[in-house]
C-alpha cells in the first residue's frame, strides 16, 4: 500500500487529542491514521471512540517503544509502504509528511523532520545535548544527523518490518544510529515544530539529562557490540 500510515502514539493525551488527529483527518484525507492508545488512564481513548478513530488500545502503559511498534506492526501486517511517528501533543506539523515521502521516493530508508537543517541550534543545556549526541552518531557512523531528538520520523518498508519483526527497536537516537551502522540510508528536511499547548510533557530537566546520558552511553557503547536481532 503506497499511503502514509500516520502513527500517533498517545498517552494520557486528551486536551489534545481531538486537535492533532482532527486536523490530520480534515486536512490531510490521503494519509491513513493509527491512534495507538498507550494504557491511557484519562478520556483520550473515549474521545477517539466518539469520533469512531481508528484506534488501537494497549492493556498497560508499554512506553513510547512499545507503543510506536505497535503501530509499525499494524503498518507491516497491513503492507504499508511508508509510517511515520507522530506525536500526540500537537508538536507535530502534518503539512511536513507530503515533503517527507518525496524526499524518501529519492532512496532513503529514514527521513526526519529536523529543526536544524539550515537554522542554528539555540545555546541551551538541552542543545548542549543533542550537540553530543549528533557528535557520538557522526563519530560512530559518520552520518551528520543535525537534529537527532526530532521525533518526527518516517520509515520505508524495509524499516518498518525491521521495527515490526525486531526486539529492542525504540523510536530514539540510538536506535536511528544503529540502524545507519548496518546500512541504513537517512536524510533529513527542514521543519519547524510548535511548542505544546496543552498537557505536561515527561521530559523536566531531571528526566531530560538522564535520557540524553542515556542516549550517549548507548551510541558509543552499546550500539557497537549489538547482535542484529532476527526472530
């Protein structure tokens, strides 16, 4: 199937759900949609119902990971050729998705929506670290990927069965990092993203340097002695 599978993990998203889904149905009609509700414990997965969303619900709270392979997996059993993560708080712009799938219709497996392609990375802590990790992905594979934290990414079909048949495939940098050690061609667009409006994201400053340590620890490290995972 040549549509975009848009993939909208969402975890206790209900003050923005309605917005960012709305308008991908409104305005965007020729890209397919999948709600992965991640154990939400507010009303995201009652607002999807009363809009009869396509919407797949997990049991528990799996964590970004499990949800975005959630969605991956319906992409593959469904013959997707393309599926892009998007998030649900409404950082997210759908009018990037149509430049995306061109610019990967040039022969890139991985295309993301970066901040800093042409535009500077402002001077801040949390620059500071995707300064690091842009740097441990070039020193590892050197690949540039400008701005690595995007979480705005789109797979081909052959990335989309590596994320669907694969353990340990979370949608992060280091996952991007070793997919490009074993070959995978990526490139990257200009977007701008908005800030969120509404809700609290996870990441306060506290989880923010544990995930950018994180982060390094395994592109320097672990990424280089993994096993390609086959099941």
């Amino acid at each position: 199937m040549d549509k975009v599978l848009v993939v909208i993990p969402a975890y206790n998203e209900a003050l923005n759900i309605e917005r960012v889904v709305g308008e991908v149905i409104t305005n965007y009609p020729m890209f397919d949609y999948v709600i992965i509700n991640d154990g939400s414990t507010d009303h995201t997965a009652d607002i999807c119902r009363k809009h009869g969303w396509k919407i797949i619900d997990l049991p528990m709270n799996l964590g970004l990971a499990g949800a975005f392979q959630t969605g991956l997996k319906y992409a593959h059993r469904r013959g997707y050729r393309y599926a892009i993560q998007f998030d649900g708080d409404g950082q997210h712009r759908p009018e990037y998705i149509l430049p995306m799938k061109e610019k990967m219709d040039e022969g890139y497996d991985i295309v993301i929506g970066s901040r800093f392609v042409t535009g500077k990375k402002p001077r801040s802590m949390r620059m500071l670290g995707s300064r690091l990790l842009s740097g441990s992905i070039w020193f590892t594979t050197g690949v540039k990927v400008s701005d690595p934290t995007s979480g705005m990414r789109m797979f081909n079909r052959k990335m989309i069965k590596e994320f669907a048949d694969g353990l340990n495939y979370g949608p992060e940098p280091d996952t991007i990092s070793y997919l490009i050690s074993q070959g995978a061609k990526v490139a990257e667009i200009p977007v701008i993203m908005d800030e969120r409006i509404l809700g609290e994201s996870y990441l306060n400053p506290v989880n923010a340097a544990r995930y950018m340590g994180k982060m390094l620890f395994s592109i320097l490290l672990v990424q280089s002695i993994r096993i390609r995972d086959r099941r």
